[in-house]
C-alpha cells in the first residue's frame, strides 16, 4: 500500500477533483479517500457547522434514529 498526500482545492461548484497519475495503465485499485479541510494560519480547521449537524443527523437516521427537534421535546416536558 501506498499513501499519497496532495493538498486540492474544490471548484467554485463544491466539487474536487483528483487526478493521481500512479504510472501502472490499465491496473485495478482500491483506494481509501480520507478528506480533511485545510488548517487555517491559526491552525484550526475551517468550520462548517451545517455540514457537522447533517453528519450527525445522518448517521443517527442511518441507525433508525432521530435528531430530536427541541422545540417538540419542550412541549412534550411542558405537557406532562
């Protein structure tokens, strides 16, 4: 196995394209993309907190189970 580090920038439409030229034409690969936003000159990573809570909604539907809504939770405690 071999890794390969390369730093990309998406396209105005939020898109990145890769193009790896590995020398082997015709040959069959697995590959395992990890993505991670670029530190900025604080060297925190770039936040994007609806793409955080959509993570965290999909993976809670992906398990049969919701994002509570607090404002119904509110309401439910309020009604008991």
């Amino acid at each position: 196995m071999q890794t390969i580090q390369i730093s990309e920038r998406t396209g105005t439409d939020g898109t990145l394209n890769l193009s790896v030229p590995l020398g082997r034409p015709d040959t069959e690969f697995d590959v395992v993309l990890v993505v991670q936003p670029k530190a900025t000159a604080n060297g925190q990573a770039p936040s994007n907190r609806f793409a955080t809570m959509d993570a965290i909604r999909n993976s809670l539907a992906a398990t049969g189970r919701e994002f509570g809504d607090s404002v119904r939770d509110v309401r439910e405690d309020r009604d008991r």
